[in-house]
C-alpha cells in the first residue's frame, strides 16, 4: 500500500508510513504545496496513492470543491481515503497527527488490510476522553 500525505499534514508522516513498511510521499516532497483537493485527486488517483488527510469532507461529498468539481470519492474507483480527525477543542499538532496515523496502521494491520480500494479509513480523537475510534467504510457508497 501506498501512502500520500495531503500538505494538511506534518510531512514527517512519510516516515512513520515507512518504519511501517508501507511506501509514502508528500505534497512538499513532489512539489505540490498549494495544489487544491480537486486538483491534487486526480494525481493520488493516477498514482494509486491512498490519501491521509485531516480534511476528508473535500474528498468525500459530490461538491468537494468551487464550482461543484467533485472530490475523488465520487470517482468509479479509488485508491482509498485515510481521514484523521480530532474534536472541535483543539489543534491538529504534529504529535497528535503522528498518534493518529499509527493508530490508522494498525488498524490496517489488525484487519488484515492489503489496500483501500474503494474504502475510507476515518480514524477519530475525543479530547474529553482522550479515545480514539476506527471506522472503515466503502466509498462512494
């Protein structure tokens, strides 16, 4: 499995992707900074690259982007979409992009997971609780 790490998130993701066997770039390593969702979706789709973001409402919904260009979940087939996300409380810090990101991989691991074709990894932190849930899903639906 491949990884893209969206320019959302800290770059130094790549190499937690890597100590873990897995391949991965990044927006700054392929010169990407500044690419919008919409544009970057059909790189990571061409690539088989499967997305981790902390913004996965922009590649999810049929209106992902001005204009209503749709995100790439819409597309027939996809590489698979990684979302770390946090409560509404505070900061998605580097430390806790890093915590998420591991959990995602094992995860994957636990399942038995060879790719995200077609599927959404949503990996979710609750601050109040400080717990961290897992929800894998097919997408588009």
């Amino acid at each position: 499995m491949r990884f893209f790490i969206d320019e959302c998130l800290d770059p130094e993701l790549t190499k937690v992707a890597l100590a873990a066997g897995y391949e991965a770039t990044c927006s700054r390593d392929r010169g990407m900074l500044s690419m919008k969702d919409w544009d970057l979706a059909p790189y990571v789709v061409e690539h088989d690259y499967a997305l981790v973001t902390h913004n996965g409402k922009d590649f999810r919904g049929k209106t992902a982007g001005p204009g209503g260009k749709p995100g790439h979940l819409t597309k027939d087939m996809h590489p698979g979409l990684v979302c770390l996300n946090r409560d509404a409380s505070g900061d998605m810090t580097p430390s806790l992009q890093v915590a998420l990101f591991r959990e995602a991989l094992v995860e994957i691991a636990n399942q038995g997971i060879v790719d995200l074709m077609n599927q959404v990894l949503e990996i979710d932190y609750d601050s109040a609780t400080n717990s961290v849930t897992s929800t894998l899903y097919e997408a588009p639906s």
